[in-house]
C-alpha cells in the first residue's frame, strides 16, 4: 500500500558506532549512552553510575527472549524495568499476530469489523477460549523463575502494567467473556510472590535519573493522575535537571503513530488508541522529558519502503503547547526547539542504558 504522506521521513537517528549514540548533527550535541536496544545484554564492565535494563512486550515470551533475560543474570543492572505486557503467551501471540496482519493487509478481511483482536476472539467457541487461556500460567512460572534468578540484592525490578495485565481491560478478560469466570491473573500471581505491578502513576528517582513510569490504564485515563502527583513530579524533574541529571519517561503506548506505519496508508486514529496516544503526547509536553522509552507496537520499524529500519534507530518528536509532533526532518531543527528523544523497544527486545551524572 502507499503512503498517504508523499514527503520522505528525515527524521531517523542511527548509532554512529555499534551499541552507542554519541552525538548526533546540528544542534542534537550530546546525547551519551542513551538507550540502545540490544539482541543480547552488553557484557561489559566499564562502571558507570547506574545501569538500566528495559523490557519490550513479552505476552508470556518465547525461546529467543527468555535465553536474552538469562543473560542478563550473568551481568544483573542496577535496575530492570518490564515495560508492559508480560501476560500472555506464545500460542495467544500467534493468532493475535494472524489477526492483525490479516486485517491490516487484507481489504476483505473478516477481522474488519472488530477494533481489537479480543473482540473477535470473544466470539470462539468456549472449548477454543479455554484452550487459549490454559496457556498462561506455565509461562507465568517460567518469566517468574528467570526473575527470580536475576534478581540480586542491587538489582531494583520494576514492573509496568501494560493493557494486557490490566485485570479490568485485559484481553484476556476478553478471551473468557461472560462463561468462563475463573482466568489466571498474571498480576495477581506475580504480586503474590512479591513482585507487584507499577499501575498507576510512578516516579522511580535513582542517583543519577529521574523516571516517571506511566501503565496504560493511566495514559487511557489521564483525567484521574493525581494533582499532587503531577506537581510533585515536575519539581523532581526541574531538580533533577538542574543537578544534570537525565529525565526518562516510560509509557505503555505508542509515543507516536505514523512513525510506526511509514509504509502504509494510515488510517484516522479512533477509539480507545486515539485517547492513549493524545495524553501521552500531553503527558510528555507537561514534563518535557529527555528520553521516552516505549514499547506497545510489535513489530520492528520501517521506511516508507517497507525495509527494516536499524532496531537501535531513534526519532524526535518537538514538544508543543498541548502535545507532542513528530519531527520529519532534523536538519529543519533550530537550537531553541524543544525535542524528546524517543526509543521504541519491539516486542521481545532489550534496551539498556548507562547513565552519567551529565549529559
């Protein structure tokens, strides 16, 4: 399909050495050790003062990101944070996946007329539903045993609750409709082996960051953050950059929408995604952080060409008065314009982050 939007996205920043962005042009001077999403964790061992590990999308994971988690509990960071979706599993995964890839590429899909994948799979058949849903628990109890291994007395774990581990939203509340009422509850089970999820609003302050975590039940009703949180919050972020310190949001949606569908025509934002990617975009403004990390998308990212994009490419958005706006070309960029840095991590991936005490 082509794109609605002829003019070619300039906006792509790429590592200039593997695993690092260093500098970029123009006026983006100095941006060090800022996320980088990694295949595997980094193995080395230069000491800076904090190290962070994020998590992309697992939905109950697979080989490929349960042998990368494994691998961080050879090198544990000071801190790891699960950005979202950890409930799930592989065989819910691939039909999700089927889906969604029919609907987008198929105009006479029969998978057009529901919004999201657990409108349809409401309606199989109860044997099918039960089928699905006895899938998650063994995978619960895998992530759970490869945390358990990683966690160490410096190592600081932080969950976020994304749409699929929200027990009121959650697809797989969905899955199970009216006819059948007991459904195993990722969150419960984690928080009573004393890992509880971050669900509602969050500032994690470390030595050397400042980081609000947002899940998505907050950023889907944003109208309900706590006032004092938000004052609260934008006095932590106003000392931390003034002591250099480097300010990061995290979010369980998409920072932003087009740049994830490059390649296709995009349609209008509506419902429930419309309102997600609006307050987090106001979100952002308000606190104007340095980086916002996200995952929420699966797939890796594309040019308008439909080539896969270097997964450790970053992109800007320009903060407005009521929101945020993708930058399309960096070179357009003056030095008095207000710009986050946006990492997206894809599903099953790892980002990591080695902070200073100045940029």
């Amino acid at each position: 399909m082509g794109t609605n939007n002829p003019k070619k996205f300039s906006g792509w920043l790429t590592p200039d050495k593997p695993d690092r962005h260093s500098s970029f042009i123009g006026p983006l001077v100095g941006f060090r050790h800022k996320a980088h999403v990694v295949t595997k964790p980094s193995p080395e061992t230069e000491v800076f003062p904090e190290r962070f590990i994020y998590v992309g999308c697992l939905h109950g994971g697979n080989e490929t990101i349960y042998n990368r988690l494994e691998q961080v509990a050879e090198n544990p960071p000071d801190y790891l944070i699960f950005t979202g979706d950890i409930s799930g599993s592989p065989e819910i995964e691939k039909l999700k996946k089927h889906f969604y890839d029919d609907k987008e590429s198929n105009k006479d899909s029969v998978y057009r007329k529901y919004a999201y994948f657990g409108d349809w799979a409401a309606t199989l058949p109860q044997a099918k539903r039960w089928e699905l849903l006895s899938t998650l628990k063994p995978h619960a109890e895998r992530l759970l045993k490869i945390i358990k291994k990683i966690k160490n007395p410096q190592t600081k774990i932080c969950i976020l609750e994304g749409n699929w581990d929200n027990p009121e939203i959650s697809g797989v509340r969905a899955v199970a409709g009216n006819d059948i009422p007991d459904v195993f509850d990722t969150q419960a089970f984690f928080k009573s082996r004393g890992y509880p999820f971050i669900n509602r609003p969050s500032l994690l302050q470390s030595k050397s960051s400042v980081h609000l975590l947002f899940p998505y039940i907050t950023l889907l009703r944003s109208e309900e953050i706590n006032e004092q949180f938000i004052r609260d919050s934008l006095n932590a972020v106003s000392e931390a950059k003034k002591a250099s310190k480097t300010v990061v949001m995290v979010g369980h949606a998409e920072a932003n929408w087009r740049i994830h569908h490059l390649d296709s025509r995009i349609s209008p934002l509506t419902y429930e995604r419309k309102t997600v990617i609006d307050n987090f975009g106001r979100l952002m403004a308000v606190f104007r952080p340095d980086e916002v990390i996200y995952p929420h998308q699966h797939a890796r990212l594309h040019d308008e060409q439909g080539k896969l994009i270097d997964k450790d490419s970053k992109y800007l958005l320009e903060v407005r008065q009521q929101g945020v706006k993708l930058v399309e070309d960096t070179m357009s960029l003056k030095s008095n314009d207000a710009t986050i840095l946006a990492t997206y991590i894809p599903l099953g991936y790892l980002a990591e982050e080695d902070f200073t005490t100045s940029n």
